[in-house]
C-alpha cells in the first residue's frame, strides 16, 4: 500500500520526495496545521519563508529565470505529500497557477513577480470564475478593452483562492468574442492594490482563504497582459487540476491508512471492528478506488512529461476518476470511524472537506465527461 | 386527499401564515442538521404548544391529538415545508412515548406537561467511549446508595446536551448475566451535582454534540423509568420510535426541492445548466424515484400494526439517499461550497451572502448529513438486523 504514483524516481526526485516528506513529517503536525488555519486572514502563514528557503518554489520555474527546472513527476511528488499532510499554504495558487502563467509573460513582468515570488515575498493568485459560471471553463464576462497606455478590465470574479494575500492576481479577462468563446481570453496581472479592484476576503470550508474580488474601471499597462492564446489558459488549468489530483491522491492515501489503523484499534463487540467482514470489504473498496486514481496520476504524469497528444484527455479522466474515489474514500472512512469522525478535533473530516472541495474545482465531473468524449480515442 | 383532509391542511396553512415569523422561517430554512436555532425553535414550541399541537402523537389525554395517521403526514410535511424551525425532538418524539408507556404516575404527571410546553428540554445519554454500535457494553455505573443511585461514568455524543436542562440516560446497575440484563433506565437533571459538560466542536465548526460526565452523581431512585435492570427493554422501544418515528419522505422532497433549485442556476459546462445536463438530471431524476419508493414504504409502515423490519428499511434507505441528495445539491452548487459563510447562519445577519442564497447551508448539510447513516444505529448495524431478523441469516 505504498508505491508513489509517479513511478520510478532519479536522484534528484528522489531528494525532493525525501525532503518534503521529512519537513512535513517533523514539522507539519495537525495542531500545526490548525494554527494555520486559524491564522490572521491577511497574514502569510509562517511556513511560506520555509517552503522558499528549501527551493520549493522554484520548482517549476524554467532555469533561465532562476528555477529548478521541474516537471509534472516533481509537481507530483510535491503535491501528493501537500495531500498527506493536509497542507494548507497557497503552493497551487502562488507558484502553479499564478506563477507558470506570469512565467509566460514579457521579460519586464517576469521581473517584477517571478523572482519575488520564487523568493516567497510576493504572493499570487489566479482568478478565473465567475459566480454561477464557475464550472464553465472558458465563461469570461469580465472585459478588457484597451487603452491608451495598455487595458481596462472590468468585472469580477469569484471564490479566487488565496485572494487574501495575494500582492498580484492573474485575471481572466475578455478582449473579443462571445462570454462563452474559448478565444480571446487575456491573462492579466493586477495588483491587489491597483484602483478599483476591491476584495472581500475570507476563510475557506477547508481552511484556506479566499476572496470575491470586483474589478472597477482598474488600469493596467500593456505589459500586464501576459497571454491571449487559448492554450495558456488551457495549460494553466490543467496543470492546476493535475496538481489537485496529485494532492487527492495522497489526502485518500492518508485516510484509508488512517481508517485501517483505527478499525484495527477500535473494539466493538469484544472485538477489533476490522474484524468485521462488512467494513474489510469496504476497506478493500476503499483500497481500489485509491489504485485506479493513482495508475491514472501516473498515466497522466508520464504524458504530461511527454508533451503527450493525449495529456487533455487523461487529465479528464484523472479528474473524474479522482473525484469518484475521494468520495468512496471519504465517505468509507467518516463511515468506518463512526460518532468520532464527526468532530473537528479528528483530522478525517478535514481530509473529507479538502476532498470535497478538490471534487469542486478546475470543472465540473460532466465538464470533464464532455471533454473526455470529445478528445480523440487513444 | 379526503374533504376532511383537505380542511385540515388548509387549517395547518392558515396557522403557518399567521404565527411562522419571517424570523422562525429564516431559523428553518438555515438549518443544516437536525437542530434548529435553539432560540427560534422554543419560542415555535411554545406556538404550537399554545395550539395544543407540540406533541401532536401522544394520546389526547396527554395532551396530544387524535389526529389520523394522514394527518399527522400533512401537518408534518406543511411544517417542513413551510420552513418551521425543527424543535427539540427528544422529549416529544422519544421519551414521550416510553413515559407514556413504561412510567409511573407521578412520573408521568411531572415530566409529559412540561415536555410539551417546552419547559424542559431533554438529551439523550447512551453512547459511551467504549459503547457505540455494542451498546449494551456500556459502563456508567449506578450503585444504589438508600434513596439514590450513585452514578459514575461518561457519556459521549450527547446531542445539545448543553442546551438541555435533563437527560435521560442507560447506566448499568449489574454486571450479572447479559450484558443487557444489568442495564436501568434514569432519568436526570442536569444540574445534578457531579453532572458536568465539555462541548465536542463539529465538523461543520459548531456545536451539537458533548461528552457529558457523572462524578458521584447522586440521582433519586425514584427517577428510575421502568423496573431496575429493565432498561434495555425501555430503550428498545424507544429506539423504534427513533428509527421508524421519522418521515424521511419530507426530508427528500425539501432536499430535492433544493437540490433542483441550485442545479437550475448554476452551469456544469459551456452553456449548460446542471438541470439540463443528462447526466445530472437522470441521476436527479433516478433519486427522486427512490424517494417515491421510500414515501410508499413510509406508508406500508404505518399502516402495519408490526412493521418490525421495514422500520430499518427506511432508517437505512432514508438516510442513504438523504446523503445522496444532499450531495447532489453540493455538487451543482460547485465553488460555492468554499466560502465559510457560519455568520451568515444567525438568524438576524443582514450582510449580503457570499453565492446564492442558498450556499449558506448546503455544504454544511452536505457534511452533517454523513452522521445520519452513524447515529441512532449505524448503516452497518441496520443491515446486521435485516440480515438476522427479516432473512434469518446468522
Ligand atoms: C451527529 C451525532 C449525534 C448523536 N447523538 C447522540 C445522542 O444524542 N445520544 C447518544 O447516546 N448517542 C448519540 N450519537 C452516537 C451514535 O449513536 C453512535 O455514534 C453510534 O451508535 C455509533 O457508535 P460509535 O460512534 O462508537 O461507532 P462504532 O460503534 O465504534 O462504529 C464504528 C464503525 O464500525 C461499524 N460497526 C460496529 N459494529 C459492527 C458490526 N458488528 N458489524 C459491522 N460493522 C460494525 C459501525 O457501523 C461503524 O461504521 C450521535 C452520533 C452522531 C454522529
């Protein structure tokens, strides 16, 4: 019940994987994950400088702008052990989203935020959805129109992770075509300080942080606008989604151990509850789902790496699979522990509530089942 | 739906509109579990009570109705649906009955009034540490001490057991022969010296359930509900009421209603509402055949003088496609469950919700309603005894 799903490791992968597992092992326990929740809204959590100490920031980040130069196998690896561990600092957002997005863009953009936050002193997010149209990939209402001296943007955006403390949001924003049109979709970054862009901010079901933010009439340079081709934002998401369901995959690992170890210590009946056929059997259930997910995330791991035609489709079917198994998963294992799982005290249900969320983001189960029938049979 | 019928819904209506506050609608519509807010459902008891319809299932000697079977249906569902607070079902709903049943007269006289006026609010105290689905291992001891019984022990997972002002609770006053033999039925006042509290924090981040402590509490033996050592049989019956007294078939139309309410705003994909994609609405629509199935079995039961095992056929598919609506509704609400939205739950907040209005309770329902296939007999149990008792496997 071991055996990471991104395969087999070289050295250096093998270091990473090591490393993080250490930190978080000695470090990041689920009373310290609780005080990081409970940390002050616009306040980075502590750790942050930590992460960026050890170079984790500068994973995926080409080379030549002072990056490590890693790939899906190591956004994997990362990821799967953010899962297990429940972390909660905003790795997805500042340097997966925010960060390759930004890394897309002009010399002069680069500058100002890669190093910064390579460097964990600048903080990002992404903002792409919008209110009831959250699920709908390419739904853009908010508008850019260009300027004399480069775009106004206008609309918002919502549930925008990290929001809080981001110091820059890439935004989504339309500069031609239909609010539905996968073309002419600008990636845009703003600051949070700009004029005319407020934010409601607040705490997340699975304590994180969010906000709704409103773009007034905000003025950016030219320079700001990063990308308008579809496949950025498309790469975007899509990296987002594999990295939440790498993340899946170690939080189900977590929960089915820690289900396991509980049935075997939990006597009912004069006898340990995993005695019982009815939850061996669940748990074997439980130990299938977790697998299917997992040959997926290495399927989709080695295609990603690959530049594989058939990345869009796996990344579909990792998802969906995902979201099918963090169900099983989680609801086997609040099941299985019965009154106790209920509690905040217990960290299964923190497991359940990420898993739920994960479920939620990067589109829909049926945007995924479109997109899956719609992409060519491998 | 007879003349009679009719009228009496029409009644129920008229009532609803002229005492159910915009306040006590806005107490029901933001619950996320079985409890409403504590304030909104005791002044809606008192309403009710002052109606003479608090607890409409008892005999009218006590203060009940002799209402038929459907009537009971449609006042139930035109609260529910109505958005009446829940009130605080365990004296009315649970220890009504057994005291009807199984108490004295005195004790009937002092305790059934002041349930159903809602003067006293009861929890219920048989789970323990070490007993949940093995209840009958409990180990609260009670020893008798002249007048008294001395009890010492824990119970856990009492729900809102700090909000109410007695328990009713399984203690063992023997350890011969079965473990069931040796177990009483005591009933008690919180503020019993020796008798205290710690509240358990929920998933959801609120409290409803406590771990309730007895240190030396001495409680009179005249408090003792059925004979000494008898209290397995006093809590069996009561465990019917708790799995078969419930209309799930309400608690699936509100849900559906809900669940259909969100899908038909929110988008699953390029243009497509969540009540226009096929997927979903055939999932919807296969849970809502379910529901219909599980209203009929309601009414199987209650036109049976034994429904023994279809009472856990109902605990055990009610709950389960509670769950699965429930789910549904979370779904289609995509990235609004995020917004951590517990202020917006009082029933005088005035801020703008985060979402539709509906995001406030939904992800919470979602969660808490894992617990319904845990309590009052877990998913596992139930199918133990519909194993056992209705196809004879053993
Ligand atoms: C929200 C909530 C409210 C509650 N309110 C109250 C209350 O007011 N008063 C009160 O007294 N209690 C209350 N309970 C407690 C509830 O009744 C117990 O949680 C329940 O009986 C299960 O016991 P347990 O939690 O100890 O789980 P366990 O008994 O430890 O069960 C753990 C798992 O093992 C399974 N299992 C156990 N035995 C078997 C078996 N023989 N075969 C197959 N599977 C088995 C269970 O089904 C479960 O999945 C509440 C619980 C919850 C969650």
């Amino acid at each position: 019940m071991e055996s990471s799903s991104a395969g087999n490791f070289n050295d250096e992968q093998q270091m990473l994987a090591d490393s993080v597992a250490k930190y978080l092992t000695e470090t990041y326990d689920f009373e310290t994950r609780r005080a990081v929740a409970n940390g002050d809204l616009l306040t980075p959590q502590p750790q942050w400088q930590q992460f960026a100490d050890m170079g984790w920031l500068t994973l995926p980040f080409d080379e030549r702008d002072g990056g490590f130069n890693g790939g899906p196998k190591e956004l994997a690896i990362v990821f799967e052990a953010f899962g297990e561990h429940l972390v909660l600092e905003p790795y997805l957002e500042t340097v997966v989203l925010a960060g390759t997005t930004i890394a897309n863009g002009e010399e002069a953009l680069k500058k100002r935020y890669l190093d910064g936050i390579m460097a964990g002193d600048i903080h990002a997010a992404f903002g792409h959805g919008e209110a009831e149209h959250s699920a709908e990939r390419y739904y853009v209402a908010t508008s850019a129109v260009q300027s004399a001296d480069g775009w106004r943007l206008n609309g918002a955006k919502s549930v925008v992770a990290n929001g809080p403390l981001a110091d820059v949001v890439v935004v989504s924003a339309r500069i031609s075509g239909d609010v539905r049109s996968p073309q002419g979709i600008g990636l845009f970054a703003v600051e949070r300080g700009a004029a005319g862009f407020t934010a409601r901010d607040y705490v997340t079901v699975d304590g994180r942080r969010a906000s709704e933010i409103i773009l007034d009439q905000v003025d950016v340079g030219a320079e700001a606008l990063i990308s308008s081709a579809r496949e950025t934002l498309d790469q975007t998401l899509d990296l987002g989604c594999f990295a939440v369901c790498a993340e899946a995959v170690g939080a189900m690992q977590a929960l089915l151990s820690a289900t396991v170890e509980y049935c075997q210590q939990r006597r009912q009946f004069g006898q340990p509850i995993g005695s019982f056929q009815a939850l061996q059997h669940r748990m074997v259930d439980m130990y299938i789902a977790l697998e299917l997910a997992r040959s997926l995330l290495g399927a989709t791991t080695d295609a990603l790496a690959n530049n594989s035609r058939h990345s869009e489709r796996l990344i579909s079917a990792l998802k969906y699979r995902v979201d099918q198994s963090a169900r099983a998963i989680s609801y086997g294992a609040l099941q299985l522990h019965g009154g106790i799982a209920m509690t905040d005290e217990l960290n299964v249900g923190h497991y359940f509530k990420r898993l739920a969320l994960i479920e939620k983001q990067f589109g829909s189960a049926q945007f995924h089942l479109q997109r899956f029938k719609q992409q060519p049979i491998i | 739906m007879t003349k009679d019928e009719l009228t009496f819904q029409t009644e129920v209506r008229q009532f609803i509109a002229e005492y159910l506050s915009p306040e006590l609608v806005r107490a029901g519509k933001n619950m996320t579990s079985v409890f409403a807010d504590y304030d909104c459902a005791l002044q809606w008891h008192k309403i009710l009570d002052a109606k003479g319809w608090a607890a409409p299932a008892w005999p009218a000697e006590f203060g009940g109705t002799d209402w038929t079977q459907n009537q009971h249906q449609i006042f139930q569902r035109e609260l529910k649906l109505g958005n009446a607070p829940a009130l605080m079902a365990l004296g009315i709903q649970m220890l009504g009955p057994i005291l009807i049943k199984y108490g004295t007269e005195q004790q009937k006289q002092e305790y059934l009034p002041r349930i159903r006026s809602g003067e006293d609010i009861w929890c219920q105290g048989y789970s323990e540490p070490g007993a949940g689905s093995d209840l009958a291992s409990l180990a609260t001891r009670a020893e008798r001490d002249g007048d008294h019984y001395v009890v010492n022990g824990s119970k856990i997972w009492t729900s809102f057991a700090h909000r109410a002002n007695k328990i009713f609770c399984l203690v063992r006053t023997s350890t011969e022969g079965r473990p069931q033999a040796g177990i009483s039925f005591l009933l008690a006042d919180m503020d019993t010296p020796g008798i205290s509290l710690s509240e358990i924090i929920g998933l959801d981040g609120t409290v409803e359930q406590c771990q309730v402590f007895f240190s030396d509490a001495r409680i009179p033996v005249a408090n003792l509900l059925g004979e000494e050592n008898q209290g397995w049989s006093v809590a069996k019956y009561l465990l019917e009421f708790e799995r078969g007294g419930h209309n799930y078939s309400i608690d699936h139309q509100k849900l559906l209603a809900k669940a259909r309410a969100i899908a038909g705003r929110q988008y699953a994909h390029n243009g497509v509402c969540y009540l226009d994609d096929a997927a979903f609405s055939d999932h919807l629509a296969a849970l809502e055949i379910d529901a219909i199935a599980l209203e009929f079995t309601e009414q199987r039961i209650k036109a049976s003088d034994a429904p023994g095992s279809l009472t856990s056929v109902a605990k055990l598919a009610g709950t389960e496609l509670s769950q699965k609506i429930s789910a549904l509704a979370s779904d289609a609400l995509g990235a609004h469950n995020a917004p951590l939205q517990r202020d917006a739950l009082e029933v005088n907040y005035t801020d703008e919700v985060i979402g539709p209005d509906n995001a406030i309770t939904t992800f919470a329902e979602y969660i808490n309603m894992r617990a319904a296939t845990i309590y009052g007999g877990s998913a596992e149990i139930q199918r133990n005894i519909i194993a056992r008792a209705v196809l004879g496997l053993r």
